[in-house]
C-alpha cells in the first residue's frame, strides 16, 4: 500500500500505531511524502504518539478501546469533510474502484479504447469511451486533440501546434480542437484576472 499509486486511491486512512513491517506513525510519514493529503485517523492504545501524529495533519485520533459512538462521531465529521472537498473522478482499474481528485490530473489519453489518467506521480488506465469521459467532466478539462483532453489547471502556454503544461509536458494541439481550446482557456483565464 506504500507506493504512490496505490496511496491516491484512497479517500481516507484508518491506521494502528503497532502494525507489522511498519508502524502506523511511519506509514503516515510516507503517506504525507508522496503527497496525499487526505485524511488520517489513528485507532490505537498509545496516548504517547499523539503530539507525534498531529505533526501529520491527522483527522483524528481515538483510544482503545474505542466506543461505538466516539467512531460513528469520526465518521459522521469525515464523511462531511470528504462530501465538502473537491469532487473527484472515478473510474476502475484492474476490478477496482478508484478516485483521485481531478486537481492532481494533468490529462487524459485515449489509446483505442483504453483512457491513461496521467497526474504527477503516476499513469493510471481505465476501459471508457472518449464520450463517457468526456461527460464525467468539470469544465476545467478541454479537449485539444482526439487523443488529449488536458486539465486547464495545469496548462502553461501554447506552443505552435502544442500545448505546454505545468510539468513542461508537450501534447499536440490539433486543429480540429485549437480554436475551442484556446477560446476556453482564454476565457478561464479572464474569469480567474477578473
């Protein structure tokens, strides 16, 4: 579960101090490395690590044995957190059900009827057609080719029949989407100016 990939799938962790192989206190640091932000609960005998785990940005921490009212309190405020936080795309990958936040997409490729989700740490695939992709979408996702749609949160510049993004990334721009595409962008980029 400690790799990147693996680690944004996740909306929320629920972990134990005392576990095999790594402690609980560890595989959080690591979770906060790769960057996932996402919230973590602590479900443990141990008041020691509690200054220790709030350096984490922990969601919560509940003693053992925890009572059936102090979880359902827990829940109750996650799941108010998770529903008030950004929206998400979901999708599934080898049988399972995933979601990451669509500020860490970059883009979207189509490859015959596979979708390859590209964020900054990994490249996750999906079975969908460009369509239902296309549908799932906030309006911050612009199609600039037959294969690309690019989050425009992460554009940089266009560069002759490219597109440049965040992470110096060159996708190409074909005609057929240049003018829509452009026009979209300019038009966010006057709604953010103002």
């Amino acid at each position: 579960m400690a790799n990147a990939p693996a680690l944004n799938s996740y909306d929320a962790f629920f972990l134990d101090i005392e576990m095999p192989e790594l402690n609980g206190v560890q595989l959080a640091q690591k979770i906060r490395a790769s960057g996932n932000q996402n919230p973590i609960i602590f479900l443990t005998s141990y008041k020691q690590y509690m200054e220790e785990v709030f350096r984490l940005q922990t969601f919560d921490y509940l003693i053992k044995p925890i009572q059936a009212t102090d979880l359902d309190s827990v829940i109750e405020r996650l799941l108010h957190y998770l529903n008030s936080q950004e929206t998400r795309f979901v999708f599934t990958f080898n049988k399972e059900t995933h979601s990451l936040p669509y500020s860490s997409i970059y883009y979207f490729e189509k490859k015959r009827r596979t979708v390859l989700i590209h964020t900054q740490q990994a490249t996750f695939e999906t079975l969908m057609t460009t369509q239902t992709l296309l549908d799932s979408l906030t309006p911050q996702f612009i199609q600039i080719h037959h294969s690309y749609i690019i989050n425009s949160r992460h554009f940089q510049q266009f560069e002759k029949q490219q597109v440049v993004l965040a992470n110096g990334e060159k996708l190409p721009l074909s005609r057929k989407y240049s003018k829509s595409a452009k026009d979209t962008i300019l038009m966010q980029l006057r709604e953010i100016i103002g």
